[in-house]
C-alpha cells in the first residue's frame, strides 16, 4: 500500500508562507471575505523563510521628498541600467501603504519624536522586527486562511487548457501525498541557496546569508511546467562579514563604517552622487572588495573603529533585532568592534528575485506565462532592490490579481472547480516521481544519498560556473563544461534514495536545485557582456554592452527537455536620462 492521498479543494492556494505568501493571503480574505484561502508552507509560518530571525530596517521605504519614480530611478541605477520598470513602479507605488498596514499588524517601527519614522539611509527605516515573522503568521491566522505547514509542495497541477489548477506535494510529518485543487495559484517560495558550495563547512554548512530552506522548490516547478524565466544570470553574492555572514548594511548605513582593506586604506572611493547614487552600486561593492582581495591587498573589513562605547552598544542592539549571531560571537571572542575592524567577505552565490531579479517572468498583475498561476517576492523576477517591503507590495498584488482573475475569468468564488479529465493522469505521475527515492530505497537499499548529490552539484557550479575559488569570474569553456556536468548528473537522479520523508524532502531539495543549476548555467552563458561585475563577471566579454545586451534573458524548457533561450526587450517607463554606471 503506498502513502495515502489527501485532496483538498480551495479557491486560491499560496505555496509559501514567508513574507510574500502571508501579505497575499491577507489581501486576498480582505477583498474575498468567503474566499478558501489555503497557504501550504514545507516549514512552519511561525518562522520560516528569509524573515526567520527578524529584521531591523526595512530596506525599501519613500522617505519625505521620495517618489516612486525617484525609487525606480535609484532601482535602475542600482541594476546597472536593466529592469523591468513597470513591476518597479506598480510596487514602489505601494510600499509605505504596505509598511503603514503591517505597522498596524504590531510591528515596532522606530520614529523621532514628532511621530515621522526614523530613516537609515535613503530608502531605509528603523524597525525592531525580531518578531515580523510571527506577527504575519498571526495576521493570516486571524483571516481565517488554512495553512498545511510541514508540506512540500513539488509540483503544479495544469489543467488541459494549459491553466494553473493547484498544486501537489508531500507531507514530512505524515507522509502523505498532497493533491490541492485551485481556481488560482501563487507561487511565493523564495529564492534558492545551496545552488554553490556553502563557505561554512560540515555542521555550519546552514549558515548560508539566504534562508538555507529556499532551495528553488517554485523556480523548478515553474521550469517544469514550462513557465518563462527571466534573468538568473544576475546571481546575488552578498558582501557579508566573514564566516558568521552578517549584512554590512546595518555597519554601512547605520553606523557609516566605511569598507577598508589590509592597509586601512578607503577603496570604494569614486563619487557615484551625480549619478543619482548615494554609494556605489551594490554589485560594484562586492567588486571592490573582490578587486582588492585578487590583488593582493585583503583581508578586507568594514571599519568600525570610530564608534564609540554608546554607539557600539547600539549596534549590538541592532543586530539582536536581526543577526544575534554576531553579537555572540563578539561576546564569546571578547571582541570590540570600536576597537577592532570587522572583517568581510562575499557569500556563496543565491539565486532570487528580491536583491537580484531572478524569477519567472510576470506581467504587471503578477501573473506568470503560466494562466492563473501568479509569482510574487523572491521567487519573482525583473524587479531588484525588493527587500521585505517589495515582498509585502508585491504579495498585495498579487492576491487582487488572483481574485480578479477568479471572478472575472472563472465565474467568481461560488462557481464550482473546472472538471478535470487528464488531472488524475498528471496526479498518478506525479505520485510516483515523488515517492521514487523511498522507494528504491526499500528496494534497492542502496543508491545516492540527497547530501552526495547535492555536494556534486555545488562542486560542479563551484569550480565551472564562477564559484568563490574562481572570484566568482566566469567564461564561455568553463560553463560548457558545467552544462555538460550537470546533465550527466541529470541521469543519476532515478539513483536518488531516501531513507524517511526528511531525506526524501532533502532528495526534492536536490533534484530542485540541479534543474535551477542548468538554467543557471544557460544564462550566465548567453549573455555575453559583463553587466553586473561581480555577481556576473566574465573574463572573456568584460564590458558591458549596452547596444547587444540592454535587454531580458528569458528561458523556457521545451517538452523535448531542451532550454529554449529568448530575449525580450527592456522598456523605459520613467522619462529622463539614464545613468548607467561605469
Ligand atoms: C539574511 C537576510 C537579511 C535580510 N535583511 C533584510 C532587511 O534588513 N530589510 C529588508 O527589507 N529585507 C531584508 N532581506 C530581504 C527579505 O527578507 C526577503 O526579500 C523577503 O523576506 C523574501 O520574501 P519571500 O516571501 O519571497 O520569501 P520567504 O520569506 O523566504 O518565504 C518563502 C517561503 O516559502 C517556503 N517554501 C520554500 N519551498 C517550499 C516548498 N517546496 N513548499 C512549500 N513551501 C516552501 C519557505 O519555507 C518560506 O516560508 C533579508 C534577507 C535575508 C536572507
């Protein structure tokens, strides 16, 4: 007898309960009162995804004299010239709306005395956010939105037009398999790490910057089912403090520690202020960084040494809002940082949509290539420089989108589900792809373990396709090499064994991320320019080139199993000069 089948039928279902899945889940009951409103979370929305440990400044804010095309512009320059500014302005539009209402959900925000928030830079505010998480997972409870935590979600249910039609999965806890039909999906399961080899090794190898736990799950599903992508090349590696991987914003803007290498001297020194910059552009940090290190003048360090006893306990304060990890380790080494430099490093690289642009493809709504199916936050892309009020905005979004596709396309919420006549095909398929590492491992009792393959993979992106050993650079022979590479891999998956439905959850995680990697690698070798130096650098294009490459790189998986490659073109929405870093 094999695991037993739960279905379960809603009007819209949210995969992913983190930041973006809990504001569309919210927005949706507020203008669908009656609406079934299922989120389906492989962890528990109490505390999981990128918010887990909190957050102590919220990273996208018009502050007084901001606009949304004043936000856009910064995005654009941000990005080296290429976004999608349509997505940017349809969110930024929302952005203090969305923080005002998750104020009102209980979230601290710090103000001056006249009541106005206190600012951390441009586009930042002060929040004491150690409990965001639980505050939206008690918002969607209130709203009487079911939540299945503890679920995998591994795949859409499409329906014969081509429709989203819900979503399958497995339980870990009780092993069953899930079967969720929908009027309308929303795909909000964040980016992917583990992508590339952890820097931290054996037990630490969780200490990622990204949330360890997005491993891709809504990229590869939507690659599956043929959703159009857009921009994985743009990977982020996020300039962190060394090994405890603490963000150097907090030091930067909070408490202007400039960046400094082994002999105290400023690198980041150029003026990008006439070009609408407030400091370089976040690529070109880790660059800097990069460049210095290549060249033989690192370690490198943010330096801390003019802050003084108060403000020293202010920055601890601050990280306990958000990374009590570093204050620990600071305590335990009896470390100063008035005193001592703080050392710093790049990250391995991720794969998202909310400091990069990597995602699916989506048009203003948030509906993907996919009908009915709709993407918001990291999983999302064309839109950098999100940040946890960017999710928020998009999330809202996303949710109106999907009610008014429920009643405008499918005869409202009191209309009964489409019939569906090849769905138990797709579900019995699915079933068994799904269980298959459990059950050769009964058979067979032995095969590949998900941790084996995982290391191979993360080898091969590492040494192949611009892995930290290499600077993150990348060229054309070295990524033929690891598209070769992981197709080989590609044919060890059926090998793949769990031995309980934790490690057939880690099995998934792999499969998930190996089918990110080849799109990855796909990408990162059709542009041919270095637009985003550091997180993209290749040796062997390394000027950006404006008149071949400003413009999208999409791809697609074809039935035949071949990634399709398209380019679609970048559209200026805010008038003005463009100012494009060089
Ligand atoms: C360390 C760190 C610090 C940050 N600091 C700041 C900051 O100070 N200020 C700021 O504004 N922004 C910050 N950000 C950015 C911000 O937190 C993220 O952009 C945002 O939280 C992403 O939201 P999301 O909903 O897309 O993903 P998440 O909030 O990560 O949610 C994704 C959810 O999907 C679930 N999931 C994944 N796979 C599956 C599956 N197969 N089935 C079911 N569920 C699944 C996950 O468990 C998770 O709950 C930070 C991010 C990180 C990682």
């Amino acid at each position: 007898m094999g695991p037993v089948r739960k279905d379960l039928f809603v009007d819209v279902v949210i995969v992913g309960g983190g930041t973006a899945g809990c504001l569309a889940a919210v927005t949706i009951k507020e203008r669908a009162p009656t609406a079934k409103v299922m989120i389906v979370e492989k962890a528990e929305i109490e505390r999981s995804g990128c918010l887990a440990a909190g957050m102590n400044a919220i990273n996208a804010y018009l502050n007084p004299g901001e606009t949304p095309e004043s936000f856009a512009k910064y995005v654009r320059y941000d990005a080296m010239g290429l976004i999608r500014e349509d997505l940017v302005l349809s969110a930024a539009q929302r952005l203090n709306k969305v923080v005002k209402k998750v104020e009102e959900m209980g979230l601290p925000i710090q103000k001056k005395t006249d009541g106005t928030y206190i600012p951390r830079g441009r586009w930042n505010i002060k929040i004491n956010g150690e409990n965001l998480k639980p505050l939206l997972a008690q918002a969607v409870k209130d709203h009487d939105v079911q939540v299945i935590n503890r679920v995998v979600a591994t795949n859409y249910l499409i329906n014969r037009e081509g429709r989203a039609a819900g979503v399958m999965g497995f339980g870990v806890r009780d092993e069953c398999f899930y079967v969720i039909k929908a009027k309308a999906v929303i795909c909000a399961t964040g980016g992917a790490a583990g992508i590339y080899h952890p820097h931290n090794p054996v037990d630490g190898h969780h200490k990622t910057w990204y949330s360890p736990f997005n491993t891709g799950a809504g990229y590869a599903m939507g690659i599956r089912a043929s959703a159009e992508m857009t921009t994985f090349e743009m990977r982020f590696i996020a300039l962190r403090t060394k090994d405890i991987i603490c963000p150097t914003g907090t030091l930067a803007l909070g408490f202007k520690a400039p960046q400094v290498n082994s002999y105290s001297v400023r690198y980041m020194t150029r003026d990008f202020s006439h070009l609408g910059g407030e400091g370089a552009p976040t690529c070109l940090r880790l660059y800097g960084y990069l460049k210095e290190t290549k060249e033989g003048r690192g370690p490198c360090y943010m330096d801390t040494r003019h802050l003084s006893p108060e403000r020293v306990r202010e920055l601890k304060e601050s990280y306990l809002d958000m990374y009590p990890g570093i204050v620990l380790y600071w305590a335990a080494n009896r470390i100063n940082p008035g005193q001592e430099q703080v050392e710093i490093s790049g990250t391995e690289p991720y794969i998202m949509g909310g400091h990069c642009q990597a995602g699916y493809w989506i048009d203003r709504k948030r509906e993907t290539t996919v009908k009915g199916l709709y993407a918001c936050g990291d999983v999302a892309g064309g839109y950098p420089f999100k940040f946890v009020s960017g999710c928020w905005a998009e999330g809202t979004i996303a949710g109106e989108s999907a009610v008014e596709y429920i009643e405008e396309a499918l005869g409202g919420f009191n209309s009964s589900l489409p019939r569906e006549e090849n769905g138990e095909a797709q579900i019995s398929k699915e079933k068994e792809r799904v269980f298959r590492p459990q059950v050769r491992y009964r058979q067979e009792k032995s095969g590949i373990r998900p941790w084996e393959m995982e290391e191979r993979i993360q080898k091969i992106m590492d040494e192949y396709a611009g892995g930290i050993g290499s600077f993150y650079e990348i060229n054309e022979h070295r990524l033929v090499r690891a598209g070769d590479e992981l197709r080989r891999l590609q044919e060890q998956v059926r090998y793949l064994v769990a031995g309980d439905s934790h490690e057939l959850m880690q099995a998934h995680e792999v499969i998930d991320r190996l089918i990110v990697a080849e799109v990855l690698v796909e990408h990162l070798r059709y542009r041919k320019e270095t637009r985003w130096p550091g997180f993209q650098s290749r040796t062997d294009y390394p000027e950006r080139d404006d008149l071949h490459w400003l413009k999208f790189v999409n791809s697609k998986l074809k039935a035949n199993g071949e990634i399709e490659m398209i380019e679609r073109p970048y559209k200026q929405e805010i008038p003005g000069e463009r100012y494009i870093p060089r």
